[in-house]
C-alpha cells in the first residue's frame, strides 16, 4: 500500500484510532466504518451511530450499504477479533457524504 494514502487516512481523521486491514489479493486497505463515523459525528456509541446511519440511508435513499462494506475480523478495544463493517479507500467518500452535516465535528 502506498504509505501516502495511509498518510491521508490519519491526517482525513487528525491522527484518531482508524482501524484499517490491508487486503493482499485485492491490493488495497480496507478502513472500519465504525471508526470513521465516530470520529466525524463525535459519537460516544459509533456502532448505534453506524447502525442508525445504515437505516437512515436505506429508508430515504434507498441504499444498501452492503454494496459498499464487507465485514472484516478487526482488533476491538478488549483485544479481541470482531466482525467489523469496513470499506475501502474509494467507498469511504460515500459514507463521509452519508454524514448529516449538523453530525459533523468542523
């Protein structure tokens, strides 16, 4: 992976914990969902933010985000494996769009 796009992942999120995998088949880096709204919507419980999110966009926009995400086994804060919704570089743009602009640390 290019270090550069590492680089622009901590500097998008200013250095916050963003979960990310690194898919050798596909040759690209996958990045937790879960992370990145909570970093953006300042949440204090990222997974309901997710969660409320994805029911969100599929009631008024009629969008599956399970064309977008995968779920990957990601370290969690007890340090153990847990299925996570990730995506990659490209889709992340479409989840940070998703964010309601009130939601939005500025």
């Amino acid at each position: 992976m290019n270090q550069d796009k590492m680089h622009l992942i901590n500097k998008i999120f200013n250095n916050e914990t963003i979960r990310t995998m690194w898919d050798k088949e596909e040759e690209k880096y996958f990045i937790s969902v879960v992370d990145i709204v909570g970093v953006l919507a300042d949440s204090k419980e990222p997974r309901k933010y997710w969660n409320w999110l994805k029911n969100k966009l599929l009631k008024e926009e009629n969008f599956e985000t399970s064309s977008i995400t995968r779920q990957l086994k990601l370290k969690a804060q007890d340090g153990k494996y847990r299925l996570t919704d990730v995506v990659d570089i490209e889709n992340m743009v479409r989840i940070i769009e998703s964010i309601p602009i009130i939601d939005c640390i500025i």
